[in-house]
C-alpha cells in the first residue's frame, strides 16, 4: 500500500539568512554594507536555498583583494 505522505518542507528561510549574514559579516570580516552587496546578487536566495535542502556541504564567504579591492565571495 503506498503511503501518500508529503514530503517534509523546508523551514529554510533565505530572508533570515540574508539578515543574519548582514549582522555577522561586518564585524568578522571587517566587511563595509557595499562589500556585502557583492555576494546577495540575484541568484542568492536560490543557492542558499538549494544548500540548505541538499544538506551537505558549507558555505564560505571569503573576503579576497584582487582586482577588485574587498569583493566578497560566497564559494558553497
């Protein structure tokens, strides 16, 4: 007999993410508002997302200085 369950939803919240990454990357990686722009682009809320429903994984967020001075990256 097949059991006609839904799947568990996400409770994952990119909103809350995004909020929670402005308030945590300023003082731990000396990160100015501007430089933060750099990593919630367009694409943001549907990677976080698709990483926290994979499971696996982390989420860097790396402050380099190459050709643009400060770019911050998120590298999952």
């Amino acid at each position: 007999m097949p059991h006609d369950e839904a799947a568990p939803s996400s409770s994952f919240d990119p909103a809350i993410f995004h909020t929670y990454l402005h308030s945590l990357l300023p003082p731990v990686l000396g990160a100015t508002p501007e430089e933060l722009e750099s990593i919630f682009d367009s694409e943001f809320d549907e990677r976080v997302t698709r990483f926290a429903s994979e499971g696996t994984g982390v989420i860097y967020i790396v402050k380099r200085r190459d050709e643009v001075e400060g770019k911050l990256f998120l590298i999952s």
